[in-house]
C-alpha cells in the first residue's frame, strides 16, 4: 500500500477526491487481473429510447414547417414554422414516415395532449416545431405554455403519487437540478428571507455540494445537521427532527431519497415532520432534491404534503439517463408562504426589492417568488432572455409524455430492476443479509464498516478501526489494492467508516467484484485487529 497522507484530504470534497483514486485504481488495474470498476459515479448506464426517437424524428418535421415560408436550398435558408394546421401537416407527414422510428410515439403524444391535458392541437404542434428549431427566446421566460402542463402532469405522478394536493404548482425549467439550486439559493438571499450568517437546516447524509454550498463566504450560513442513522433505516429519528422546532432555524434542506443512502421518507417519518411544521414551525422554508423519487414506486415528496412550505427540484438526468442534457425544473406552489414573507418584510427592504425588480413590472410587490427566481437568475436586468433553451424544454416535455402514456411502468420497473439485481449482487459479493425496504430506492447504497463490524464483530473492534484507521483508508484500499473506485461516506456526513457505492453505472456483473473487495478490506482489518491481539469470533467476512 502506497503511504498516503490522509489528513490533507479531510476538507476536500469526495468528488474531488476520486480523480486521485481513479489514478491509483488504474495502476492497480495496469498491474493486476482487476479491472477498473468505477462506482463512484451517479451517472446512470442507461437511457430512455423512445421520446429521444420521437425527438430526433420530429426535428426533421420541424424543418420541413420551417421550409413551408421561406426556402433557399441553394443558400441554406429557411424561414420559421406557422401555427395555423400544423396537426394536421405533422399527421400527414407522420403517415409517410409510419415505419420510422418514434413516429407512433408522435402521433400518441399529440392524440394523449389533446384528448387528456385538453390542448389545442395546432397550439401544441406549433410550440413543438417552433421550440426544437430554438429560433425564438422562451416565451413564457419562466417555461413554455404547454410545456409547464406537460410537466406538471408528470410531476403529479412523480412527486406525489398521483395524489397531488389542492392547487398547482408554478414551474421554472432550468439547467439541471444543480442550477436549480444555484438560483434557488440566490432569490432567497436577494429577497431578504435568508441572510448572510443565517441558520439552516441540512437532512445528513447529504450530496457533498450542498454541505460546501451553505459554507461559501457570500452565505455563511449556520447549518444544524439533522441526522439519518443507519440504526434507524437512515430515517430521522424524532430528536432530531426535534432540532427543527429551533425558530432560528430558517430552512431544512434535503434530497429525498437520499444521496449517499438512496432512502426515502418513510410515511412515519413524512407524518412526524408534517405535524411539526403544522403545529410548532408553519414558517420554516422546506427545500426538497427529489432526483431519485422515481427510483421508490408511489414515492411522496415532502411537495405533495407540506406543498405550501416547499421548494421542490427535479432533476431528469438519472431516471432518463440524460445528465448531459442539463433538464431540471423547480416547483413552487401558487399559495407559499414565501410570498407571504416578503409581503411581510419591514418597508424599508420592500423599497429596496420594489427598486431591485422596478425595471421588469410596474407593481413589484405583486410578483410571485417563482417569478423572482427567474429574474435572479439573470440579474433581473437580464430576465427578458432568461429561461432553458426551447429544444431542452422539447425534450423534457417528451421524456415527461413518455412517463404518462406508460400506463403499466414498464419503463419504471424496468429501471428499477437495473438497480435491483446490481444491489442483490453487491450483497451476495460481501455477503451481507438486508432485509428488503419498501423506500429504498437502490440508486445507490451506503456500507458502513463501522455498523457491519459492530454487528460482526464487537464494539472493541469498532473502537480499534477508529483508533488505528483513517476513514480514507477504506476508499485507497479498494482503489489501489482492488482497482475499485467508490466515494468516502465522511464527505456525505454519513458515516466516516462508510462508502457510497453507485449501482447505476456498471454492468450487473461487476457488483458482486466490488462486494468481494470490499469484503476483503474489511477481512484484511480483522485479521490484523486478530494479530494485535483482538478477539474475533466466528464471523462471516469472507467464504
């Protein structure tokens, strides 16, 4: 094993941290029969087919309308698509493009549109066409008329089980989830409801950027951990949800199902804090990652039952495979306490945001919070070109009508099974009996040495690991000694004896090789725990 100094690495952040263990499992694999098997990566190995079919195909329709009001073949010019009949021409050219890849799926989309969201046909075909040619700005700027319905109707089945609560929610299409929160962050502070050195709340574990993002200096925010533990299912237990009734706690934020431990709320954790914030804290902000929701069937976000208190995001990346896309969506519902705060802000400040957004509306202290995201994420001055790109925006309301035309989820269980067999093979690799969990939504999985040597072994083996083992060493190990690269749990503020595995970016097969190496990591501590004198029992670390 390479000596490595792990102290200074015990500030960075374990994305960070992969690039020098890639290096290390690469020369180990360089060196060995071991190939590299990197599961430290969330980005999934898979992607939806059939709306990136549709989308492909309808671009060519799209060029034909273009072509309809203006055509220069010999310059490469065209004009720009026209509303009026455009179903019927897309239905035209449909039949006699029948056997063409994601031409069912078109006309599907257009007869489900109309007959169950109530479009106009031409209104939808013409905001298709005109959008995937993106030779507009976005108009709404916020997102698109029949885009926000599309995706609203998706986020009902998503989000909250198809049981939504009374009202709607307002949509903003952006860049991803990770752009959601950038802005999301920004509006809160330039609005006067968070302020520099506040206190917030984080549900730990908890993705890495959302512990760093809270520190950067421009925030400084106060962050109280409320903590999952292993011994509870990685659910909150009631003292700590306790820390929440704290007034100065401004906001709890979380990801939901969690990342490192892909869990889910279970409903008596949601009632626990569901009835805290209707009985002692109806003023504390709620911001919700919800990326992974689809991966847990009926999943509810803290959205559908807290919907006047939370910020949800939404991130298409991992359930669609289409990271690279960049479509995420932030929701906020029409009656939120966030507009009554700032209603409720001292006048002095009020004058100061009437200044701040005076340039976009004559009455300043009628606009929405959802609206004033939009404009922060321009700087105001900005917000006439502010909104996701028009062909984003086609392809989220495509992979959206997918989802709600899959009436039996075959696309849902389909993913699910992915993750499925990849989990029950990491446990048969270690081996490790887990007790199925309705919540869990097996995107990823967190191994904690620490609880599994515990429960094996004893408390003095546990106290020995803490004593003579750096946290780090778990993730170099496996690295250098087995070409397996996985992601320190500290970073996550999950256990720091743990490591967070992703079961979304290998094949099937490789799960059970990362389950034997990390077996064997945790063998090689207890054979020199034993030749140190430590009492080891009849255990079952390896076969």
């Amino acid at each position: 094993m390479t000596s490595v100094d792990y102290a200074q690495f015990d500030k960075m952040s374990p994305f960070e941290i992969k690039d020098g263990l890639i290096k290390f499992a690469k020369a180990s694999s360089a060196k060995s029969a071991h190939a590299l098997l990197n599961a430290g990566r969330g980005n999934p190995n898979w992607i939806a087919t059939a709306p990136r079919e549709a989308y492909f195909l309808f671009g060519q329709f799209a060029l034909t309308e273009a072509r309809r009001t203006m055509d220069d073949p010999q310059a490469g010019l065209a004009g720009m698509p026209q509303q009026s009949g455009a179903a019927g021409r897309l239905a035209a050219w449909l039949a006699k493009q029948a056997d063409a890849p994601g031409a069912d799926f078109l006309r599907r989309a257009v007869d489900f549109s109309v007959k169950t969201l109530g479009f106009d046909a031409d209104a939808f075909v013409y905001e298709l066409a005109d959008s995937i040619i993106g030779d507009n700005y976005p108009v709404p700027d916020r997102m698109l008329v029949h885009a926000e319905k599309v995706v609203h109707r998706y986020l009902m089945w998503a989000m909250c089980a198809d049981r939504p609560p009374a009202g709607e929610f307002k949509l903003y299409a952006v860049e991803g989830g990770t752009a959601a929160m950038c802005y999301i962050f920004k509006s809160l502070m330039a609005n006067r409801i968070l302020k520099k050195g506040d206190t917030i709340a984080l549900g730990t574990p908890i993705f890495t950027p959302y512990i760093e993002v809270a520190e950067l200096e421009d925030r400084a925010f106060k962050a109280v951990h409320v903590r999952a533990v292993q011994e509870n299912g990685f659910q909150y237990p009631e003292e700590e949800l306790k820390k929440l009734e704290d007034p100065a706690v401004k906001a709890f934020f979380v990801c939901n199902p969690g990342n490192p431990t892909s869990m889910a709320m279970d409903a008596d954790t949601r009632k626990k804090l569901v009835g805290l914030i209707k009985t002692k804290r109806p003023d504390l902000i709620l911001l919700t990652d919800d990326v992974y929701g689809t991966f847990v069937p009926g999943f509810r976000s803290l959205m559908a039952e807290l919907p006047h208190n939370t910020i949800g995001v939404y991130s298409y990346s991992k359930y669609f495979g289409c990271t690279g896309w960049r479509l995420g969506v932030i929701a906020l519902h029409e009656k939120h306490i966030l507009d009554d705060m700032i209603a409720r802000l001292p006048e002095a400040e009020l004058k100061a945001l009437d200044k701040r957004y005076g340039s976009i509306t004559l009455t300043p202290r009628e606009l929405k919070m959802i609206d004033r995201i939009v404009a922060d994420s321009r700087d105001v001055a900005l917000n006439h070109t502010a909104g996701l790109s028009l062909p984003q925006q086609v392809m989220m309301t495509l992979f959206s009508l997918s989802e709600l035309m899959d009436t039996q989820k075959v696309y849902q269980k389909a993913c699910i099974a992915i993750c499925t067999r990849r989990t029950h093979a990491l446990l048969e690799g270690l081996p490790l009996n887990v007790q199925p969990n309705e919540d869990f939504a097996r995107y990823y999985g967190t191994i904690d040495f620490e609880f599994w040597l515990r429960k094996y072994v004893g408390e003095d083996m546990v106290s020995w690991l803490k004593k003579n083992v750096h946290p780090l060493d778990l993730v170099y190990k496996l690295a250098e000694d087995h070409a397996v690269v996985l992601l320190n749990g500290g970073g996550f503020d999950a256990p720091n004896w743990s490591v967070r595995v992703s079961f979304a970016n290998l094949s099937d097969e490789a799960y059970e090789d990362i389950g034997r190496a990390v077996r064997a990591v945790a063998r090689g501590y207890v054979e020199t725990y034993r030749a140190q004198g430590g009492k080891v029992g009849d255990i079952k670390l390896g076969r």
